[in-house]
C-alpha cells in the first residue's frame, strides 16, 4: 500500500470559529495552529498546506496564568543601530489585542515560508463580532 500524500489542489480548506473569552492563551494558541497547518485531518501532509481557516473572536478576554501579564514583554527592532524597544503584553492588550494572539500562533507554526502562508488564514477579533459570517465558520470548543 501506498503512502497517501495531499496535493494543494486536492484540498477544501473550511472555516472554523474560536471565542476566546476566557480561554488560556497557549492552549488556545495550540489548537489554532493546529487546525491551521492541518493536522487534525487524516490527510495532513508536512510539506502541502492542508489546514483550515481559523476566524478568533473577543481576543482582548484571553487569560493568561501567573504573572505573565506584568513580567511579557514584546521585542520590536527597526533595523538600525539602538533601534530596539520593548512593549509589556499589558500595554499591547490595550492597544492591539489581536497582536497577542497572532504572535503566540506565529510561534507554534513551523518556520518556513509554508507558514507564513498558513498565517493568512489566521482572523482574529478583538471584539464579539467578525466579518466572517458568510462562509459559515463551524464553532470549535477549546
């Protein structure tokens, strides 16, 4: 028997739903990405992308345990001489909610250029409304 490899135009991508009110941040982080790359499907394939889209709701209600949310901070880097400059996830929640979320996913994904394209089918919300209605993402339960 042969070993089953997915083909990019072999794949229906479908749309999934995640209210992350209230849930822990990694555990949230982790199932997202997984539903991304694929591989809660019996067709997951390393090397083709066969994950899903995945739209994350209330994004400014993530948990995080411990003192996590005085002591993370947020590297950014110009590009130039001194150009570095930190930002505490307190400062980032208020600001850019959504940013949270999608570093943490960023992080679980492979880094290669098939994870920055997995990346765009990451929609996170801040809010309990999202502009994905039409293509009637299914709820998943963290």
């Amino acid at each position: 028997m042969k070993t089953f490899l997915a083909k990019k135009e072999t794949v229906q991508p479908k749309w999934h739903l995640i209210d992350a009110d209230g849930q822990v941040l990694g555990r949230l982080a982790v199932k997202a990405a997984n539903i991304i790359r694929g591989r809660h499907k019996a067709s997951y394939t390393p090397h083709v992308d066969t994950g899903d889209y995945v739209v994350i709701i209330n994004a400014e209600k993530v948990v995080l345990t411990g003192k996590k949310e005085e002591t993370n901070e947020y590297m950014f880097f110009s590009g130039f001489v001194g150009g570095e400059s930190y930002r505490k996830l307190s400062l980032m929640r208020e600001k850019h909610p959504e940013f949270i979320i999608e570093h943490a996913v960023k992080g679980m994904l492979p880094k290669n250029r098939l994870a920055a394209k997995m990346l765009t089918k990451l929609r996170v919300f801040a809010g309990p409304t999202h502009s994905h209605e039409a293509q009637n993402p299914v709820k998943v339960s963290v």
